[in-house]
C-alpha cells in the first residue's frame, strides 16, 4: 500500500511540474513544430506584449486574456488580419520544460481539454538561444 501511495505522489509531483501556472512559466520564442509551420513561432515578452509570426508575418496580439486557474489554462487574443480583427480562443498547457501544447480555436466554442475534433492543434518547442562566448588570443 505504502508502495502504491508513493508512486501515486510522484506522478501527481511531475504532472504539477509540467502544468502552467502563470504566463512567466512561458516567457520566450517558441517555435510551432511541423514542417507547413516552418519558420512560424511565438514570441512571449511578458503578459502585455505577445508576438506571433506566421507566414511570414509577424502581429503584435491584444486584447489578452489568459486564466491558468483552469487546467488546461485558457488563453484568450485578438489580433489583426489585413484589415479584419480576429479573435481567438485557446487552451494552452506545458509539457515538460521545453514543450507547449496550444490548441486554436477561430470562429467556434473552446473546449475545456485538448481534442482532435475541433479547433488546430500545435506543438511549439522552446527555442534555443545562441550562446556566444569570446575567445582571448
């Protein structure tokens, strides 16, 4: 029993890890995987200023709205398409330290969890940053 009651503890302790608190937990360029994204990402300077290039594009998002009190947490944003203001529903979760799991939802309902049936599906990948060191001669 106390066998079963430990392992149990540790995957609440990982899963807790993983989950999203607040939107520090993210700060960084995450890059969306998958070859039709390539070169498409996420830009997360802090709460208020939030980038995301697509197609070559880059918009600032507004209008952010993001309640981690539910799980996963909900992700809220507006930004502008030529001349058309979208607004966007999503869910949001972090997998692992480097690994975000963001599900988009245009013109229809959120769901509360991550499903195949509605809304696009994304997978963003923290990204590394370079590390340049000087060399003494």
């Amino acid at each position: 029993m106390k066998r079963i009651f430990l392992i149990i503890s540790m995957m609440m302790a990982v899963t807790a890890e993983g989950q999203l608190k607040k939107i520090n937990d993210i700060i960084g360029r995450w890059d969306i995987a998958g070859e039709q994204e390539s070169g498409a990402f996420l830009q997360i300077i802090d709460s208020t200023t939030i980038l995301l290039t697509y197609n070559g594009e880059t918009k600032k998002i507004s209008n952010i709205k993001i309640d981690c009190s539910k799980s996963p947490c909900w992700f809220d944003f507006a930004a502008t398409d030529t001349s058309d203001v979208v607004h966007v529903k999503s869910i949001i979760e972090k997998v692992g330290d480097d690994m975000i799991k963001w599900q988009l939802f245009i013109d229809e309902e959120r769901t509360p969890y991550f499903t195949a049936r509605k809304g696009e599906l994304l997978y963003l990948k923290k990204a590394r940053t370079a590390v340049i060191t000087a060399r003494s001669n």
